[in-house]
C-alpha cells in the first residue's frame, strides 16, 4: 500500500502537472487536492506531505532551470554536497546553472522517507539517479542522498532546503 501510494504521487507530482498547465489554477493548489484524501490528517502527515512536495519541487527546478523555483525552495544558507565532496552554496548553485556549468537533465528519486524532526525541520533520505552534465561532460550516478529541510517561519507549508549530503551507491 506504501508503495502503491508512492507510485502514486510521484504520477501526480511528475506527470500531472504537464496536463495542468494554462488550465489558470495552481499546480500545487490543484495536487494537493487531489492527493490530499489519500494523505493522514494529522500535523505529521500534513507536514511530511509538504516535505515532500517541496522536495519534488526542488529537483524538478534543478532540471528545469527555473531560478525562481530555486530561491523558492533554498535557504540561503544552503550547503549542497556532491557524492565528490565538493559543496555548493546556494549563489553558487545559481550561478552554475545560468553559466551551464552543471547541469540537470534528469533527477529520479526512490525510496523516499520523511524524518520529521520536530515541527520546524525535516530529514529526507532517498536512493537517487541523477543525469548530469558538468563541464559538457553527461554522466548517470546513483547516489543515496540526504537532504535537510527547515520550514520558513509563519508558513506552516513551505519548506526550504538547508543541506544536502550525496554518497554514491555501489553496483
């Protein structure tokens, strides 16, 4: 049932959106109404969906490139560490991708699982592939990845990543 719900959402949240757009209503407005049913009620649930859809939303930015999507999602204290050790900071980051530096073609999570700290942070750990190209060199890496969450202070809904950690997964 996890993982059928899951499944799910990663449909909503990836594929969805594509056949909401210019339909004039918020993606994320519209998600969370369809998903919501399928979610607990209580605070846990309801911030562990938020987690979640932020997280998506980051990644789905980073192959986009969509700068405002970033700001909106990174804390500007951000410390995004690679599976080499090299960290990001948040200008970095953009500065990166405007200049084509790194850049997403494709980020696939897997096993995803919320830890909720307490009500204002949040761990997300994960399996990840993730197409990348850095310096015009494209390479597919399979990494377990960490990531820190903190919610912004008097929105209960939005949540901006602090610091990520990367590991790559052995074969």
């Amino acid at each position: 049932m996890r993982y059928f719900l899951m499944y799910q959402f990663l449909f909503l949240v990836l594929v969805a959106p594509m056949s909401l757009l210019g339909q004039g209503d918020s993606v994320n407005t519209r998600l969370l109404k369809e998903v919501g049913a399928q979610w607990p009620r209580d605070r846990k649930g309801k911030m562990t969906r938020a987690v979640m859809i932020s997280m998506f939303n980051y990644h789905a930015a980073l192959v986009r490139k969509d700068r405002r999507a970033l700001s909106l999602t990174t804390s500007k204290e951000l410390q995004y560490q690679h599976s080499n050790g090299w960290i990001e900071t948040q200008e970095e980051q953009f500065r990166n991708m405007e200049t084509g530096y790194l850049v997403y073609h494709r980020f696939q999570e897997d096993s995803v699982v919320v830890d909720i700290k307490h009500n204002k942070l949040a761990t997300v750990r994960f399996k990840a592939t993730i197409d990348v190209s850095l310096q015009g060199k494209r390479n597919t890496y399979h990494l377990y990845v960490e990531e820190d969450w903190r919610r912004q202070s008097g929105n209960s809904n939005h949540w901006l990543i602090f610091a990520r950690r990367a590991t790559k997964l052995t074969p």
